[in-house]
C-alpha cells in the first residue's frame, strides 16, 4: 500500500472537480483528482448504447462505461462515470438561469446575484465553448407548435450547447483543426458532424468535454488525475489534514492510501451526499451536519423516453437543438440519440419501483397502461411528465411491438 499526499485532493473529476483542480493548480497547490471511472480516448467510447458492457458503469458487472444509474425508492437517477464526469455523458445543453433563479426569496436578499455572477458565467461560456445550435428538426418544430398552444412561443430558443461547430470556425463537418478556444494550449479538435451521439459519447472529439478544457489545461498545469480509484474513508489527522482510503473501483482489496492538507467533495449531487452520509454514519467525520440531508435540488432535470425511430428524420442532429419554456422555472428539449444508440430513448422506466423492483416496458399504444401486458406509458406534455397508474384496454398488437428492444 503507497502514500501520497497533496495540497489539495480533489474527489470526482466532473464540472465541480474539473474547475477547483484547474484554478488551484493555477494558483500553485499540488493537485491530485480520484475518479472512479475510467479515462477513454474518443474513439474508445461506446459506439452504441446497446452494448451495455461498454455504455453502463457497473464495475462489479464488469462495466466500466460512462453512464451511472443509481436507484432511490421511485427515482432512477443517473449521472457520468469516467475522467471528465457527467461531461461524457450530457446532452451538451448550458443554460445560464432564467430570472426566477436570481430572484429565489431563499437567497435573492442577499445581493444582485445576476451582476454578481455574470464574470463567472461569461468565462465559463467560454471555457467550455459556448454556441447556439443553428438547425431544427421536425421534432423541433412540434416543440415550437406546443410552445405557442401554451402561449409561450416566444420562449422558443434555440439550446446554448457545449459543441465545436465548423460553422463557427469557417470549416465543414469532421474536419480536424488545432486548439480553437485556448491559443494552442488546448488539444487540436473535430468539428462535430450531427451524429446524435452525444449522450452516449461522442467518439468524434467534437463535444466540449471537461478533457477538451478545464481537465485538460489542469493537468497540463501539473495536476495529477488517478482513474478508477473510489474513495471508501477520509479522515482528519491529528496534526492537520486529511488521510484518504481508496480502493480500485469494481474491487474489495484496499488501495492506494493519500493525505491531503485540503480536501474538496465533488462527485457531483448524489456521489458527494452517498459519501458524506457514508462517512458521518461511521464516525469518520463526525461533524458533517445532519441538515446536509435535507438538501433540495434547484435544478431538476426529468426524462422522458420515445418510440420514434431515428429514420423519421430527426436524426443525425445534436442530442439538444431547441427549447421553449412553460413556465419560468420550466426548460423543455427533445432528445435525440443516434441511429446506433438509441436504447435509451427506446426505454421507458416504470416509476412504481416499490410495487416492481424490475423497470417493465412502455408500449407503444400511447395514453396510460395497458391492461395486456401489464406496462405503464408515461404520458408527456411540454410543462410537464407524470407517469400514470390507471389500467387502459389491450393495445392489442402494440404489446409485440414494445418501445423496448
């Protein structure tokens, strides 16, 4: 068992971990980033979700793909894996928050929080490449058509995403070009080609992922990046600092062994509670507050799963094109995978976890359940998704011709 120890150890190597490693370095601490996942190279990523050995991260399955998905009660959340966190995996969208956020009575008496965060916001837009998707599908206009039924057209927008466009650059689709955002001191990029695999990996080097800036620039900086490497204890020394245990992620033996003068929880909303509430259960850090458990999420993000094939011309795009607003605190966008990936939008998950443990198909017959083979459909509208417990006649043929393959 080896020791290191640095200035500041880093836990999760997403958007939280990713911007804390890259500005200490800067400022000259000695850096060192645990990552349970693993680090791919582009072409190293899933070339289709159905292949889940490669897509789903389960290390004790023998999965170490970038999708997590963790079960609470009725909520499958789910969140990336791998070096460069949820980036692998989002759909690349970037909102700035609208005026309800600024103006929350939990905290809006306490400063103008739009003039005060506008600095930060503007330079992350440009850290991660900020652009406005340009084209719209079908799908996008059915949006559109949803968006003025409700009387909020004019919140119709298109997305803010995450990718290198060639228009943007005066190149075309999947040309290779050097660093465009950092002055050489950035990886040489591909411009994306609207290949729809952003949520399962975009192996074209085109999505402004946390290894394309922040990451990259950190360790560039001197940072150090341990990969499947999951903490299992931190504990504060008696003379000052912290000791933290890891173990090789999907394993039992114990691993490397560090110490740190700082230590900074950044395994995203989930990862970061598990392992407080972890830590304070066991006495390792007994003065983590109790109130940490009462948290609630401003930011919510709920998913619902289509039928649609690729083949009807919403695809090849980027997996976030356009989005209205229904409600001030409310953004919409429809999906899109590509034609090889699409498991996850032809799956939909039943939310009556408790009454079955394993998540049943959605049929195709659309409106609530179906009496014949036992599926809940969920039913969506642009506000808003709820799922549905009521029993509906057999939609005959549509059983053998579920939305699950």
């Amino acid at each position: 068992m080896s020791e290191s120890h640095y200035d500041v150890l880093v836990i999760g190597s997403g958007f939280g971990g990713s911007v804390t490693a890259l500005r200490l370095t800067e400022k000259g601490y000695r850096v060192g980033v645990l990552e349970a996942g693993r680090r791919f190279a582009d072409d190293e990523l899933a070339a289709t979700s159905w292949r889940v050995r490669d897509y789903v991260y389960a290390p004790r399955l023998g999965m170490s793909g970038i999708q997590r998905m963790d079960l609470l009660g009725d909520v499958l959340v789910l969140s990336g894996a791998g070096v460069g966190g949820g980036s692998l995996v989002y759909a690349n969208t970037l909102y700035e928050p609208p005026a309800a956020f600024y103006e929350d009575p939990s905290w809006a008496g306490i400063t103008d929080w739009r003039d005060e965060l506008r600095a930060s916001y503007d330079q992350a837009k440009r850290m991660l490449g900020v652009t406005t998707y340009p084209r719209r599908t079908p799908s996008d206009e059915v949006m559109r058509d949803a968006a003025a039924a409700l009387g909020v057209e004019d919140s119709f927008v298109p997305t803010p995403v995450g990718v290198l466009r060639g228009e943007d650059h005066g190149v075309g689709p999947g040309e290779d070009i050097p660093d465009p955002f950092f002055g050489g001191a950035g990886p040489a990029r591909t411009t994306c080609t609207d290949c729809g695999s952003c949520m399962t990996g975009c192996r074209v080097g085109a999505k402004n992922t946390l290894v394309k800036n922040y990451l990259h620039l950190a360790e560039g900086a001197g940072a150090e990046v341990h990969a499947l490497t999951t903490v299992t204890d931190v504990r504060p020394l008696p003379t000052g600092g912290y000791v933290v245990a890891t173990r090789p992620s999907g394993g039992v033996r114990a691993g490397r062994v560090f110490t740190a003068d700082q230590v900074v929880f950044a395994a995203a909303a989930l990862g970061t509670q598990k392992l407080l509430h972890r830590l304070r259960a066991s006495g390792s850090l007994p003065h983590v507050s109790p109130g940490s458990a009462s948290c609630r999420a401003r930011t919510r993000r709920q998913s619902s799963g289509s039928g649609r094939s690729a083949r009807d011309g919403t695809a090849p795009r980027t997996s976030a094109r356009a989005s209205p607003s229904p409600r001030r605190s409310t953004s919409t966008s429809p999906p899109t995978w590509s034609r090889c990936a699409t498991a996850p939008a032809r799956t939909r998950w039943r939310c009556s976890w408790r009454r079955s443990p394993i998540p049943r198909r959605a049929c195709s017959a659309g409106g609530s359940g179906c009496a014949r083979c036992g599926a809940t459909a969920a039913r969506s509208s642009p506000s808003t998704t709820r799922v549905t417990g009521r029993s509906a006649p057999s939609c005959s043929s549509s059983c053998s011709r579920s939305t699950t393959r």
